[in-house]
C-alpha cells in the first residue's frame, strides 16, 4: 500500500547531486523509522538510509556514506536524500519506507512504502 510520495528523481551525470524527498503524511505515528531503498534493474531492493523519526539518529548503507545524507523536516512532514558524487553504480528507482524499530535495515521491517522515483547517473 502506498503511503508515502517520492519525487526529486531525474538524470544526472557523474559527479553530480539530486535532492530527494519523501511526503510522509501518509505515515501512521507508529511507524518511527524512515528509510530510503533501491532498486537496481534485475537486482533486488537495498538499504541506502534510515532516519528516527523521533530523534534523528541515521545509519548508511556502507556504499553512499559519505555522499548521501538523509534527513527530516518536521514541519513539513517530509525526508530527504541528498545525493552527491553520485555515480553511475547509483542508477536505480529509489524508494521511501517506513516502519517500527530502530535504524532497521532489512526490507521486510517496512511495511509502509512509495512508488519509487527513478534516478540515472550517466558515466
């Protein structure tokens, strides 16, 4: 079921940055937890991104930390991803999640999705 709305996807080049955002309001208060996935072609779903709603506290997939950032706006709702240096391994359809816990990683933990928004990164 689609909750959350992503949007800020597009096509960059190599070495550049994207801002992603993720409307939340469609989140129930329960679930603390906001993450960023994504998906390559052919390749299944991983974890780039979590955030605690409540106390910001993040964890990065080893392969963006350093270039990626997520945060949240709570006025307006909203998580962000910025991406910068991006590379071309970065290509896939990004997804917002939320869900219980803390700084889970795995898919199955995030019962609460977007419809993705896709980003390419040209070599």
């Amino acid at each position: 079921q689609a909750q959350l709305v992503e949007s800020g996807g597009g096509l960059v080049q190599a070495g550049g940055s994207l801002r992603l955002s993720c409307d939340a309001s469609g989140r129930p208060f329960s679930r603390n937890a906001m993450a960023w996935f994504r998906q390559a072609p052919g390749k299944e779903r991983v974890f780039v991104a979590v955030i605690m709603w409540s106390s910001g506290s993040t964890l990065y997939a080893d392969s963006v930390k350093g270039r990626f950032t997520i945060s949240r706006d709570n006025a307006k709702n909203t998580v962000n991803l910025q991406m910068n240096s991006l590379k071309p391994e970065d290509t896939a359809v990004y997804y917002c999640a939320a869900g219980r816990g803390w700084l889970y990683t795995g898919v199955e933990l995030y019962d609460y999705w977007g419809q993705g928004t896709q980003v390419t990164v040209s070599a």
